[in-house]
C-alpha cells in the first residue's frame, strides 16, 4: 500500500461497492483474446474505490493489478482486505498526479469504469 497524505477524506469503508458494471459484465471486453494482452500484461484501475474489479482480474489470471483512487479510506479498506495477495498492489494518489507514486511504471491495459 502506497498513500499520499492529503488526498481524500477520512471516513471509515465497509464491503465493497460496484457501480456502473459488475466484473462478470465487463469479462468479455477485458479477456486477453479482446485486449491483445496476455495475463502478465501490467493492469492499472484506475479510481478503483472499493470496487471488486481489480480482485476479480486477478482472479482471472492477471498477476500486475495496480488499484488507484484517490481515497484513503477506500485504498486502506481494499488494502487490507487483500493482504498477502502477491499481485494486487493499492495505491492512494490523484492518478491525474501520481507520476511521483507510479514512477515511470507502464501498463499495458487501463480501467475506468
């Protein structure tokens, strides 16, 4: 877990939420044979809050998945809930400003849902 102090708020996160889509409406846009990737391609999600899209990538087989939000509460929550699961990476910045977090760090598919 990596946080930038002075994103976000402080509140406390429970569960998980998805909005928009569920992982199992986005799997067929998000498998290797739809993104010209394969499983060892660097995932990055970005505003990934508290959603079960980046567990469930790994899931699937991706072994990089960086989750990016810009909410303490919600990066440490996700965090914590995945500790131990080499593969899964959680990041707290601003991604429009997270060069000095990521690095020169390159992805080879991006997720905003």
């Amino acid at each position: 877990l990596i946080c930038v102090p002075g994103m976000g708020g402080d509140g406390q996160v429970h569960g998980t939420f998805d909005w928009l889509l569920e992982y199992e409406d986005l799997e067929p846009l998000l498998s290797p044979s739809a993104t010209g990737h394969d499983y060892d391609t660097p995932v990055i999600v970005l505003g990934c809050g508290t959603s079960t899209l980046s567990e469930k990538l790994h899931v699937a087989g991706y072994r990089h998945v960086t989750s990016v939000d810009n909410e303490p509460g919600m990066v440490t929550a996700m965090a914590e809930r995945h500790q131990g699961t080499e593969g899964l990476a959680w990041v707290c910045a601003d991604v429009t400003q997270a060069t000095d977090v990521l690095g020169r760090r390159q992805f080879g598919l991006a997720v905003d849902k």
